[in-house]
C-alpha cells in the first residue's frame, strides 16, 4: 500500500542573514525550532552555519547584486556581522527591502568614530565614553597622548574584531609603526583613545522590535583577554545603580537609533568609578551565548522574534550561569576525543562550532549552571580544560 502523498506546511517566515559564521548557525539552530526558513551569504560551504545545514548562498557580503538576490526571497534580512556596504543597504530599503536593524542603527557598530560622536553629542542624553580623537597623522596621536598620558589605545575605526584592530601603543614610534599605511588627504582609518585601568566589563543585551516592544537581559559580565572575550558570567556582580545606569542607556540609545533585533551594548567600570560605554553589536553578540541555557529566552530566539515584529520572549534568568569561550591552541586538537571528557562534568552544555582549529580561533563554548557565578564558573573551567589534555 503507498502512503498518500503529502507536502511540507510553509515556513512561518524567511529570513535572510548576512554571513555564516557561528552567530549565523546558532540562529539557525533557533529558526528551525520555530518554523523559519534561513537563508545565509556565506563565504565557504565551510562555514558553520552551512556545515549546520541552513539553506546558502555563496559570495561577498558587499557584493550588491547578491544582497538584492538575498532580499528579494526574504521577509527580513539581517546580519551576523557588521562588514556590510551601508549605501547599498540605505538604497535596497528605499527600494522596499526590509533590512533588521536599518543602516542608520548599523553605523553604531560598524564605525567607532562615528558611534563615539554620536554618543558624546546627544544633547541631555550625552553618555560618557572614553575620551578619543579621530587619528589622521601619528602627530595626532602624540597629541592626545600630551593630554591624556602614554599609553594609548588604537582602534581600527571598523573592521575590527576579537583583538584585531586594538593595539595599545606607549610611544611615539610605536604609533607610527602602527599608522604606517595610511597616506596623505586619506580619511581617518583609527581612532585613538585614552587607555583605562578598568576593573570590570559588562554587557547589557536588549531585544527591540518593529513596533517597539522591548525586553532586557540581566546584565552579563565579561571576562577579555588581549581583547578576546574569554569568560561570562550572568548575573554580572555589579552594584545595582550601575546595573540600572547601563540599561537606561543601553535602552535610550536603541530607541533614538531606532535600532531592531538583539543590540549589545558594552560598558566599562574604571578603578576611579566611571560608567563609560564601550561599543555596541547590533547582532546576536558573544556575551549572549550564555543565554541559550541560563535564560528562558535565547538571544538567538529572541533576534529573531525581534526582527520579524513577534512577540518577545521572557528573559527571566532559568540559574546562574558561567561560560568559557573554547579558544583552540594547535590546529592539531583531537576536538572529537576529548568531547566525552568535557560531558562528564555535571550541569555543563558544549557547543561547537565546527571551525577548524587553529592558534587563538574560537570553535565553541562551554555553559554551566549552578546555584551561584563562582560554581558555575568553576565547572565550565574545567569542563574547557578537558580540550586540552
């Protein structure tokens, strides 16, 4: 007897991403539990939201022509970096693309000058940031370096990630070792600011929607390492006021830049006691990796909610939560072998990325719960070091 015939129900909506990195697979993780269908630009059929099956194309993610193609079989295209053409995604949205978050938002995080100005200028909104300067000449540098001391913090002023585009410089020579490319009547390519003794870093994510509903994560604190994220704990032990400080910002800067979808927004606490906000991602961001576990809501779900005007997912925390990131140290590490290892300490969750390894790439991370951070903390170090026997 042949079975009927039958075809599958359509997908609840389709969503186009820009790249296809780990953000990218984790949202696909979370599309396939609500019916979506995603679609990724990616560069390689390598990349780990491809080896995770979403649907794909291959290119650049500043070819225009792609990005058309991408848009017009989507509801909504979003991004899972911020290496995108802004011109040509300001024209697909005149052109009636929807694009999550717009142009404008994006330029938060695709240039620091840019974000830097608009923070230190937003009337009696102004919120504080590092002092900087725009860097066109190493004189520039020495400059500021006169007003605020050596050493100095360089800044790709895009581009830059996990440590790359971050160079502290503590003389003269070693800026213009550093400013070496740039040539005369060029824009500006660095920023420079002032360098901070900073005692604790922290993350407050929120998720805005079309219509503008939104919904705060507890804040998440951030461990960095020669500028690598390396550990997060949530909740963040931080005082209250500065807890409540960061999100009143976080939120004000969001809804004036009418920015959708998950923004994190990165602050800074200093020994002399100043807030200062770092930088934004308005992209699911490695500080909410944590949330897949520890929150009743996931970043990615709640991106995703965010974009297409659903309603939003609570962000209650579900325990205290701890996660280290999995930075490989060989390209040689026998991942499969020491998996078993890692699962076999309690209340602990590995996700992978399937990257393969080499010296200081990220190829997943671990989570653990536990009744406090510290516990937490403890169990996803040592669930990490069973990575590295």
């Amino acid at each position: 007897m042949l079975l009927d015939e039958t075809t599958c129900a359509p997908p609840t909506a389709r969503v186009a991403m820009v790249g296809g990195g780990q953000l990218a697979r984790m949202t696909h993780r979370a599309a396939i539990d609500y019916g979506i269908d995603l679609h990724v630009l990616a560069t390689s059929t390598e990349d780990p939201a491809v080896t995770a099956g979403a649907n794909y194309t291959l290119g650049p993610a500043d070819d225009a022509t792609l990005l058309r193609q991408l848009a017009a079989g989507a509801d909504v295209v979003t991004f899972d970096h911020e290496l995108v053409p802004l011109d040509v995604l300001s024209s697909m949205a005149e052109q009636g693309s929807v694009i999550r978050p717009g142009a404008q938002a994006l330029m938060l995080g695709c240039d620091k000058l840019f974000a830097r100005a608009a923070l230190s200028d937003l009337g009696e909104l102004s919120i504080p940031v590092p002092a900087f300067a725009s860097v066109f000449s190493t004189s520039d540098v020495t400059a500021f370096a006169g007003k605020h001391g050596w050493p100095v913090v360089l800044k790709a002023r895009s581009g830059g990630y996990d440590g790359r585009g971050v160079v502290i410089v503590g003389n003269e020579a070693e800026a213009r070792e550093v400013l070496s490319g740039h040539q005369p009547g060029e824009e500006a390519r660095w920023v420079v600011e002032e360098h901070l003794d900073i005692v604790a870093e922290f993350a407050i994510l929120t998720a805005r929607s079309p219509s503008g509903m939104m919904a705060t994560y507890p804040p998440i604190g951030t461990l960095q390492v020669d500028g690598i994220c390396r550990e997060l704990v949530i909740p963040a032990d931080l005082p209250e006021e500065i807890v409540r400080q960061g999100a009143l910002w976080a939120r004000s800067v969001i809804q004036g830049f009418d920015a959708t979808g998950i923004v994190a927004v990165e602050f800074f606490v200093t020994r002399d006691g100043r807030l200062l906000l770092n930088e934004f991602a308005l992209r699911p961001h490695n500080s909410g990796h944590i949330t897949f576990e520890a929150c009743a809501t996931s970043q990615f779900h709640q991106h995703l909610r965010a974009i297409l005007d659903w309603p939003l997912g609570e962000t209650a925390l579900v325990r205290p939560a701890a996660t280290v990131n999995l930075i490989a140290d060989s390209s040689t590490m026998d991942i499969a072998a020491c998996l078993p290892h890692a699962l076999a300490v309690k209340d602990v969750y590995v996700h992978l990325y399937q990257k393969a390894p080499r010296p200081g790439r990220k190829i997943g991370h671990v989570t653990a719960l536990a009744d406090s951070t510290t516990e937490a903390l403890e169990l996803a170090r040592e669930a990490t070091r069973r990575f590295f026997p």
